[in-house]
C-alpha cells in the first residue's frame, strides 16, 4: 500500500530473505525499498537502521512500528528470559527507534510534507483488555499505546502525530497457536490493518487519530 502511493521505504525483520521478496514486489511497483536485516531487540541494529534509511533518503516523513513477539503462559512461574524479549521487541525497541527518530520526522513536518508527520505502532487488543495467559504480551502492548499517547502530548505542537492500531486476533502465523480455539477464518484479516493505516495517511494535516480499534465479529467475552 505504500509503495503504490510512492513512499521511498526502509524494511527490517530477521530474515533477509523475507525481507528481499518484499523488496521485489515494490520495485515492481518502481519503487524503491531497503532492506536491512537484524534483530529490533539488539539496539545497535536500531542504531544503524536508522542511520542507513537517513543515508539513502535524507529524512523520515513516517515510522510504522510493526515488529512484535509473544508467549501465552499464565503469571505464576512465567520464564524471565521470554519476559525480557517481549519488552525489548514489543517497546524498548519501539521507544528507542522513535526517539531516534523524532529530530528528522520533526524536520519533515516542516520541510518535506504537508505540515505533519505520522507515527503509526502495530499494537493489540490485548494492551487495552486483559486475557489470561497473555499478561506479560498484553503489558507491553499497553506500554506501547501509552507511548503513541505520550508522542501527541509532546510532539503534535512539532508537527508529528500518532495512532496505535489495536486488532484483535490477526489470521498470520503469529496466530496459529490459537486456532484450535479460534478458527482462523473467523480472525480479522491484515488487510483490515493495511485499511486502516491507509486511512490514517488519507487523513488531514490538522487531524490526529490517536487509536483505532479493530475487534472480530465474532469474539467472545474472553478472546479478543
């Protein structure tokens, strides 16, 4: 979606292979995309994430936070090590990025777009409804809609807005751990997403969406 609108784009995952295949698809759009494999939970790969989208395109007119991970396991007992790379995929990293980022999209705000620059974070359901098992997973979703909050207090004066996008249960592999509770054709669909981050870009310099909500259907009092 946005490679059909133009946008110059830097993409990061673990697997460069994945990422490549992407970088087809847009180029076949003509558009031109980088890839840059790592790790988001290693801060150095943030570092330079960043430093090489500003070597090859000169500013940031948006940051899309995508990456997440998690684990379904109740409180009591829940291993520290899996605890630890929730928080460092799921926000650290995320918090990071985003305060690296912020002289540049303020920059493009005033400079190179028209008047704003959008930040959008890929949150969940679960950051604002709490299920059981997914305690450590839905904290860190919350943290990173309060740090989406956080960016309208502090920086829409600067020209730079926020949206967290909180789906519920997303039919991708992440979700295959659940579907034999929740089939997976009753699960929202990634183009629900892609819909609404279009809309988020479609919107006015002066408006601000600071969440969006995306719940299924057919979800019950305890799945989302």
């Amino acid at each position: 979606m946005l490679g059909r609108r133009g946008w110059n784009i830097t993409l990061t995952a673990r697997g460069l292979s994945g990422l490549d295949c992407v970088a087809a698809e847009l180029a076949e759009l003509g558009v031109e995309a980088r890839s840059v494999a790592g790790d988001v939970a290693d801060e150095a790969h943030t570092v330079r994430l960043l430093a090489d989208h500003l070597a090859a395109y000169g500013g940031v007119d948006a940051l899309v936070l995508a990456a997440g991970v998690g684990w379904a396991a109740p409180i009591d007992g829940y291993p520290s090590k899996r605890l630890d790379l929730q928080l460092n995929v799921n926000f650290r990293s995320p918090f990071l990025l985003t305060s690296a980022a912020l002289p540049s999209m303020r920059a493009s705000a005033k400079y190179h777009t028209q008047g704003v620059s959008r930040l959008i974070a890929i949150s969940s359901i679960e950051g604002l409804n709490a299920e059981p098992g997914l305690a450590a997973y839905g904290a860190t979703k919350a943290a990173l809609i309060s740090l989406v909050d956080s960016v309208n207090s502090e920086e829409r004066i600067n020209g730079i807005v926020a949206t967290a996008i909180a789906p519920g249960y997303v039919a991708t592999d992440m979700s295959d751990w659940v579907t034999e509770v929740i089939a997976k054709d009753t699960m929202l669909c990634v183009d629900d997403v892609v819909r609404c981050v279009e809309l988020i870009f479609d919107l006015s310099p002066q408006a601000v969406l600071p969440r969006i909500v995306l719940q299924r259907r057919t979800a019950g009092s305890q799945r989302a």
